[in-house]
C-alpha cells in the first residue's frame, strides 16, 4: 500500500491544529485547521531554519511548529516531526487498529474518542515530566479504559505502512566555541528562520512581534528579534507587579517603532472560558496573561524568553544536553493549545542549541564574557551582552529577578475564584462539585504535610524573610481543587473538537 495523505481542512477547529489517523491498508486521513500548509506529501505548521519549497523541516535544526511528511527513500514511511525544542509535543493514541497522531492532546482525545481518566490525580506530574528531559519524562500517559497516550519529544515519529512505530532523536546541534561562533549562528538561522515564515510560496505568511520586559531573557529576545527586522514588541505595565518588570524603555533604546502596553488581567474579564485552554496541558495556568496579546501574536512569529533564567545562568548547577532542569517546577507547556487556537508560531529563542547547554554554559563563564558578567545569583552574560551592544544601558535591565506569571498549583478554591475569569470559575465549580473524588481529605492531609516547606518558603518570601527550608521531594500533585482544572480543561477543548466534527459530519451527509 502506498503511503498517501488525504487532507480534510475545518475552519472550526484550531488554525494549526493537526491529527493525522492511520489504518493499515488506507491512505492516512490529516484533519486539519485553516493554518496548517498542506502540499501533496507533506503538511506543516509552523517555520524553520531552512528552504520552505524543500519541507525539509524534519532535519533544519530549529523547527518551530511540527508537521508530517512521507518518507520515499529507503523505504516508504509516514514521518511526524516534533518541534526542535521541548515546550509542545507529538502525542499518539493506538485504538482498534488505527493509529491517531497529533500536535494537540484534546483533539487526539476527540478524533480517537478516548478520555482522560477522572479517579487518575498525576497528569500534572506526567505531563510536566519533560523537566527530567529527554530520558526522564513519561513517555506513557494513562486515560480511561486503559488506554494510553504516548506522548513524544525532540524527535522524528517514523510510522510504517503496516504500523509499525520508530522515535529517532533529532540531530544534535553543533556546541557553540566563542560568542561570535553563538552570534554568527544564532543570527544566521533566526533570518533563515523569518525567511521560510515569509516565503512567497506560503498562503499564510507570518511577520514578526517579541515579548520585552526589563530582565533579561525578554530583553535578549527583543535585541536579537530587532536584528532581522521586528519592528512590533509587546510588555505589561500593569498591574503594579508588572509595571515594575515593563520593558518599554528597553524597546525604546533598541529601536522598535510600535510599543504595545497591556494588562497581565486582561483576561479576568473575558467570557469564553480562555483558562481552560492555559490549564488542559498540565501545566495550571503560567501562560494566561499572555492572552492580552492574541490579536498582535496572531499570524506572527513570537520571540519569547522562556528558559533563559536556566540555559544562559552562568551559576546553574547541573548544566546538561538533556533538557533536564532539576528542581525547576513549570515546564514551559501551557502556551501550546492557545497558540494552535490563535494561529501563531513560538520561537522559543534561549532554547536554541539548547542541546548543547553544556557549550553555552561554558561559554556563560568563558573569561571573553567577564565584562557582561555582573557577579551574585542573577547573572547572565549572554543576554547581557546582547542587549547591552544593541545600545541598551546596563542599568535599564537586569537588575531583579521578576517574572511573569502565575500558576494555580497552591490555589484553593477561594483563591481560583479571585484569579480565574468568573465564566471559567462558574464552570469550573460545576465541574469541580459534580467529578470530586472520593478519599479526596485524607489525599489532601497527606500532601499539605508533605507540601509544608513549600508553603512556608512561600510564607517567608512574603514577609521577606530569607530563610529557606530544603525541599528534597516536592510534591508536584496537588489532589485538591487544582488536580480537577486539567480535567476540567481537557473537557472543554475536547467538547469543541467534537462539536466542529459533529458541524463537519451533519455538513458532508
């Protein structure tokens, strides 16, 4: 049987959300968004550091997006590539002899029909596993049923006609040798990277927009996004907490024509229920404030600083080519299904080379970076130099840790009412009161005792207190309110697939 793909494009589902379902003997069926660029042999969504009339996007290097190609040399396969950095995934689910291949875990669940499993309370650890990299994260997730969801990162899915599955790692970058070798190639493939985006060919051609604020990670992104010609940049100054990390003075020594300001709030006043699709990848929440800015990400690459304060620390302790970020809680996921809603494509930039930390580490500390390293914990000579021979002075960025975001992992049910959207919390609620498992008090009892030091930790930086108490295990499920909103979230994503199937189905008969 040959390997062919038949593409069914839905204005109703997500702009570049895929799933590809395979059944032996049968062309492969691609459901597919607006968004997503469909040839004859291949379909993709998203831009890499290469040429976009040769879809080579499986081995560029730096793919941002995923896609799925036929393979004819060698043997005739199905091929499936993840994104050349670990903040989204591929996932798989086997059921009656078909096989069911997507870049978003509810429309997976939707198109195979499978569930997740509500009595199950560690989908937040498993899914955030990624933080013990690429040979520690679970690979098998449970549902309901017993079913299973595979899930697969930084890798080429190879499928064959017959079904059989091979994950080959993608290629290892080259370590970086001085900064000019870091810039050179860092520069080269950003505008590589911009190219394919623009490239005449496509239907949908993307520009380009960066996140900025006053520390360091944003800062670098904007000075290097400025660099291949961004001319838009994005920051918060307000509430009070992000007025005080606003990057607009550093977008304006960098040069950017348009400054866009926005509330990190915003979303407490929307009415469609936008936390769900921030939640439902197992990570609660980090990235909702980003949803001020739907209308500037949308048909954009987004430069964004995520896992700077880890790859570019000059004092972080267990550098590695692995992806493993030890003791670090979040793991950078929760952005994935709005960007597929949205229609935009994450440039990750300090996750560049990320493969080969242990080179940028080493370089962090080589004695040509003594000049931009300013000493104490919260020292990273890479961005600093960037912004700093951009034109930008030291003392405008850098000088505290801030961050943006928040995540409701601690929340009580009191305290998601006042930091959820009163239409996502009244339909939270429901959720919550008619799923609550049973057992759940002495679930909790036992974490709160285990989780003390946390909340402690949490206690003494409020009261700005210095002392810290280790925390050699910490407990990443919390069985209480916020083990329910993945759940929760899952269900509302997975209810609007179906809905766009059932519109797609009653439109065909």
């Amino acid at each position: 049987m040959e390997c062919r793909f038949r593409f069914h494009v839905d204005e109703n589902i997500s702009r570049l959300a895929w799933c590809a379902v395979l059944e032996r003997g049968k062309c492969a069926d691609v459901y597919c968004g607006v968004g997503v660029a469909c040839v004859r042999d291949a379909f993709v969504e998203g831009a890499w550091n290469g040429s976009y009339a040769d879809m080579d996007f499986e081995r560029a290097g730096f793919l941002c997006g995923s896609g799925g190609k036929i393979i004819r040399e060698g043997g005739e396969r199905y091929c499936f590539a993840t994104p050349d950095h670990v903040l989204e995934k591929l996932v798989l689910v086997r059921k009656d002899g078909r096989l069911f291949v997507s870049n978003s875990v509810p429309f997976v669940l939707a198109r195979s029909g499978c569930r997740l499993d509500m009595q199950y309370t560690g989908y937040e650890r498993d899914f955030s596993s990624i933080l013990n990299g690429l040979d520690g994260y679970k690979r098998e997730i449970p549902l309901a049923e017993g079913m299973t969801l595979s899930c697969y990162y930084y890798c080429n899915l190879f499928i064959s006609p017959h079904g059989d599955i091979t994950a080959e790692e993608k290629q290892r970058p080259r370590p970086v040798h001085s900064y000019e070798d870091y810039m050179t190639a860092l520069l080269s493939d950003m505008r590589k990277l911009r190219d394919n985006a623009r490239d005449v060919a496509r239907r949908n051609r993307y520009g380009l927009v960066t996140t900025v604020s006053s520390g360091y990670d944003a800062a670098a992104c904007s000075a290097i996004a400025k660099r291949i010609g961004c001319e838009t940049a994005l920051t918060f100054d307000r509430p009070q907490k992000y007025a005080e990390d606003c990057g607009d003075k550093v977008a304006e020594r960098l040069g950017y024509r348009h400054i866009i300001k926005e509330d990190a709030n915003a979303y407490l006043s929307r009415e469609d229920l936008v936390e769900a699709e921030h939640v439902c990848s197992g990570e609660l929440g980090t990235s909702i404030i980003f949803s001020a800015f739907e209308q500037e990400f949308r048909d954009n690459l987004v430069f964004y600083g995520e896992r700077g304060d880890k790859l570019w620390n000059k004092n972080w302790p267990t550098p590695n080519d692995r992806f493993v970020f030890e003791g670090e809680m979040y793991a950078g996921i929760s952005m994935c299904e709005a960007r597929l809603r949205i229609g935009f494509v994450l440039v990750p930039m300090p996750l560049y080379k990320a493969a080969a930390w242990t080179s940028i580490h080493a370089l962090s500390n080589a004695p040509e970076m003594a000049a931009w390293s300013v000493g104490g914990r919260y020292d990273r000579p890479i961005p600093r130099r960037m912004v700093e021979e951009a034109g930008v002075e030291r003392e405008l960025f850098g000088q505290k840790k801030k961050g943006a975001g928040f995540n409701y992992h601690y929340d009580t049910l009191k305290r998601l009412k006042s930091r959820m959207s009163e239409a996502s919390y009244d339909s939270f609620i429901w959720y919550y009161r008619t799923h609550r498992r049973r057992g759940q008090t002495a679930r909790l009892l036992r974490y709160y005792w285990k989780s003390a030091p946390d909340y402690l930790n949490y206690l003494f930086r409020k009261l700005g207190i210095k002392k810290r108490i280790a925390v050699h295990d910490r407990q990443f499920d919390n069985p209480g309110a916020p083990s329910y909103l993945i759940n929760w979230g899952m269900e509302i994503l997975t209810q609007r697939y179906l809905a766009a199937q059932t519109k797609r189905d009653a439109k065909a008969s």
